[in-house]
C-alpha cells in the first residue's frame, strides 16, 4: 500500500540511536574466606543497577542495550543469598560494612573500627554530602575522631549506627527514595535509629538486590531492552591472546618479561562460554550480542567471537580510526556498522563525543540543558544522514559510576533524555540486534582491524607501564603453578573448579586498569592489594605456599593521578 510505503521510507530515515549501558565490578571476595573485601558491588546494585532499571521501566518507548559481567551478577546474588540467610537466623554477614549496619552494637573501638569510619567517609560522595543534612555532621564527627586517636574511645552509644544507616540511605536509587514509603520515614527521622529501622533498611535492601535479575529479565521479555554480555570475569581478550597486540597501536610499548600468557587462546574460550552459559542461566534466552571487556578487540579476539556465535560485538571509535588509518572521521564514517573480511559478527563502534558528554559533562550542566544539547547534537547528525540513512549513533558508556557525580543520582537528566529521545521523531531508540536485522542499515567491509580498546583507541591502560607489566608477570608465573598444580593430579574435581573460577578471577581487567601513574595512590592501594590477596587465594586453592613477593606492593600511583573508575576515551 502506498501509506505503508511512506511509513517504512520516513521510518528508514530516522537516525538510529542506541544507548548501551555496561555494568561490571570485579570479583571483591576473598576466594577462601568468602568475606568480602570492597563494597561497591552491592553499593552499585542498591543505587545503580536499580535505578536504570526504574528509569526503562517508568518511560514507556524506552529502549536500551544492558549489559553485565557475569562476576558481578554472581557477588549480586550472594549478597542475597546472605541476607536470606541473615533473616532465617542461618549465618553471618560476610561483608564488614553490611555487617556493621546490622549490628553496630557489636563494633568496638580499635582498627575495625576505624576502618569502617574510612569506608564510611569514602562513601559519602560531594553531591551525597550537599545533599543530605543528616549525613554531613556524621562524616565530619568520623573524620575528627580518626584524626584524634587519644580521644577515640569516647564516641557516643549510637553514632556507628547513625553513620551506617545514612552511608546507605545516601547510597539507595533515587527512584527508590521518590517511591517508597519505609526509605521516606528513615531519611525523615535523621538520627537516632534502632535496631527494628535498621532491620526495615536491610529488608528494603534485599528486595532491591533480589529483584535486579528479574527486572531486567522482565524488561527484556518485554521488548525493552537488550542484554548482552562480557567475558565472565571481564578479561582483556587481546591481552589473553597475545601480548603484542597492544604494539599494533603503540609499536615501541614495553611489554612484561613473559613472552605471552599460557593457553591464552584456551583461557579467552573459557571467559566466552563461561559467560553465556552464565547469561542464558539467569535471563532465559542466550546474549546476541557483547561488549568484550573494555571494547577490547583484535582480529584475534574477534575470531574466537565470531565463532561463539554473536551476532554483534561493540568497541571504541578510535579503534575504527585506527583499523581504516584516519585521525578524524565524518558521521558517514563512525555512525556505521562493520564486517571484517569474512567474519559474521557485526561491529559496532562508540561514538566517544556523545559518550564522554554523559559520562564527564554533563554532570555539572542543568539537566533540561544537558539534554537540550544531546538532542542538538543529535538532530545535526540526523540532518546530515537524510541524504543517506541507515545510521547508527552508538552511545556507550559506564551505568553505574557516572551518576553519582549527578544531582540526584542523575535521576532528572535520565528521565529527561528518555523522554526527549521517545518522543522526538526524528530518532529511533533501538537495539544493537534490531540493528543487525534491519533491511535499512548497510553493514560496510573493514579490511583490517587494528587492536584496541575504547580507551584512546589501545591497550596501553592495561599494559606497558612497568607496573602493570609487573602485574602481568606475576599472574603468568601464577598460571603456571596452576598448569603444574593441575598436572600433578592432588586436586579433586571440586578444588579444580574452584581454582579454574579464581584464576580467571585473577585474569580481569580491573588488576591492570590501577597500577601504574594515571590513578591516585590510595586508589591504587586498594586495588593492587586486593589483586595481591587473589592471587594468594590462588596459590592457597592450589595448596601452595604464596611467595614473600606476594606480600609486597608493587605499585603505589602517583599523588598527581586523576584517573579512577571512569576515563575519557581521548
């Protein structure tokens, strides 16, 4: 019919927007002991994950790629099974901070203390500080009684609890704030909070946690969504398979005194299909698609990708740039979706302006402006492919880190660009796999592709610095007592398992993201303690005694450092 024909051409000609959020924490918990060691995973599920959530499901037309590491979905799920088991009288809380909370009384003054105090004080983000009242005095209280020792033993019967309970009221999704009654009465209270409120913040807290899965399983049942998935313990794939594919873009990188990484082929498989038995497990159908950890690609890596069968994987613009052998390139360039040679599998490439203005900018802007400018941006790219549609505007960046540094957790600027997107026909909120089966949009021939990440278009983040080389070294020779540990046949077929899962806990990426001078010093602290403790946990899992090496930083940062959790990609 002559209608429908001018429905499907103006429906061509609608610029294709995806937005991707990625969600990932590494692994947190100490593999023979089970405590945990960091937060941040049930931290960004109480504020982050459920808020996105909320936010697809509060704007009808909404539409959005998800994406998640299976090493987080599974910290996200022991956190529930410890609370469950909490409330059934059955077992202790394997986190210090989520102990704390439900048992301040049992504090005592000392180091566990303090440490606690120090958690607390990094949690309380600026935007949390400016905004709750409550919560500042009580930071502030924490700071001077870690600064005076002598006076430390003096603090008042309730304060602990007080600080605990706000350190998580500051850290639940705004949507949870705006909606539920029993959050409403515990910020309205302020101070003074019994054992019964902080027993009604836990049960809020395990309802959220314990519906993550489900709603997002939900929204995608329903059309609202695409999840998709990393590698299991989000691994640099290019890395596993070879070192010098970080030389491809940076040719005289110093790389670690180990000329590769053991079986790294077979370690790269195992991340792959670990995650999408991982991912069908939890939401009922297999991922078409993958954000390979960091946007990390080589012709290598997306071999072994094409032959998991995807239908479509995602990496950072400059990768393009790169691959095709430009500095700069035109809306017709980047807005394009790319086969390599013979290959099935489709890439898609971030758009690093659009993405950098959410992740970084944005955050200091109003919200109705930031918007406004988004859409500007948008309609001028939109304008141009008129002429020449099937594009595809990748929008890719972090769910959970930016909008803390948002008022309001971002809630007004995500509820914002939802609605301009929906309900401006000049753009259609897509998928990456509705892409992929779209008549109207061409997939162009790439003829090579040059290793790379979204960060600055390399691997340099991850490798090359002595540092984090160092890093690399020690997890080879860790990988090799596992081969001679395994070889030698004391193992049973559960100690296999276990020490298969911690070693590829140990392949992350997050270990080689903080070494080196880009990251403050006490960032890096944390975590290259923490990637020491695993492979320690490594070592003890494979009965062996951990080397003094092990007990050693090998890397401190810089005080002038001023990366973190999040980057731009340029």
């Amino acid at each position: 019919m002559p209608g429908q024909a001018c429905l499907a051409m103006s429906a061509d000609h609608k610029l294709r927007v995806v937005l991707c959020w990625h969600m990932h924490q590494p692994q947190y918990r100490e593999p023979v002991s089970g405590e945990y060691l960091a937060p941040w995973s049930y931290l960004h599920g109480l504020k982050d994950y459920t808020d996105m959530a909320a936010h697809l499901e509060n704007q009808p037309g909404a539409v959005a790629v998800v994406n998640f590491s299976p090493v987080l979905l599974e910290q996200i799920e022991d956190y529930c099974a410890q609370l469950e088991d909490f409330f059934a009288g059955r077992g202790n809380l394997r986190d210090p901070l989520l102990a704390a909370l439900a048992k301040p009384e049992l504090i005592q003054a000392g180091e566990s203390r303090d440490n606690l105090m120090r958690v607390c004080r990094e949690l309380a983000r600026p935007r949390m500080l400016e905004r709750f009242d409550a919560l500042h005095p009580l930071v502030q209280h924490a700071e001077w009684i870690l600064a005076h020792p002598d006076a430390s033993a003096s603090v008042e019967a309730d304060f602990m609890g007080d600080l605990l309970v706000w350190c998580h009221l500051a850290w639940l999704g705004e949507t949870v704030r705006r909606t539920d009654p029993r959050v409403q009465r515990l910020v309205q209270k302020t101070q003074h909070y019994s054992a019964d409120d902080r027993r009604e913040l836990l049960l809020v807290m395990h309802e959220l946690l314990r519906g993550i899965v489900p709603r997002y399983r939900a929204l995608a049942k329903g059309g609202r969504i695409e999840l998709s998935m990393s590698p299991w313990a989000h691994p640099i794939l290019p890395l596993l398979l070879d070192f010098n594919a970080a030389r491809e873009a940076h040719p005289d990188l110093p790389l670690p005194v180990a000329a590769s990484y053991p079986e790294g082929a077979a370690r790269a498989r195992w991340h792959i299909e670990q995650a999408r038995r991982s991912h069908a497990q939890r939401f009922a159908a297999p991922p078409a698609g993958c954000w390979p950890s960091e946007g990390a690609l080589s012709a290598a890596a997306l071999t072994l990708l094409d032959a998991s069968g995807f239908a479509w994987v995602a990496s950072g613009q400059q990768v393009l740039m790169h691959s095709l052998g430009v500095t700069g390139a035109s809306s017709d360039v980047v807005h394009r979706p790319y086969r390599l040679g013979e290959h099935k599998v489709v890439v898609f490439f971030r758009d690093d302006k659009l993405s950098d203005l959410i992740g970084f900018e944005y955050k200091t802007w109003k919200a109705d402006d930031a918007v406004a400018d988004l859409i500007t941006r948008l309609a001028a790219i939109a304008a141009e492919s008129h002429t020449d549609p099937g594009r595809v505007v990748s929008i890719v960046l972090d769910g959970e880190n930016a909008w803390e540094h948002y008022p309001d957790n971002g809630y007004h600027f995500l509820s914002a660009v939802y609605r301009a997107l929906v309900q401006d026909d000049r753009f259609r909120l897509t998928t990456f796999s509705q892409c992929v089966n779209d008549a109207g949009v061409p997939v162009r021939p790439l003829t090579k592709l040059v290793a790379g990440s979204w960060v600055k278009g390399n691997l340099d983040t991850w490798i090359g610095h002595p540092d984090k080389n160092r890093a690399w070294d020690l997890l080879v020779e860790a990988r090799r007592h596992c081969d001679a540990a395994l070889a030698a046949g004391r193992l049973d077929a559960v100690q296999r398992e276990r020490l298969e899962l911690q070693l590829a806990v140990c392949e992350g990426s997050d270990w080689f993201w903080w070494p080196g001078d880009e990251n403050q010093a006490a960032s890096v602290a944390r975590m290259e303690c923490l990637y020491r403790m695993q492979l320690t946990g490594l070592y003890r899992l494979m009965r062996e005694t951990p080397s003094d090496e092990l007990s050693q930083p090998f890397s401190r940062g810089s005080v002038q450092g001023s990366g973190g959790t999040m980057r731009p990609a340029q």
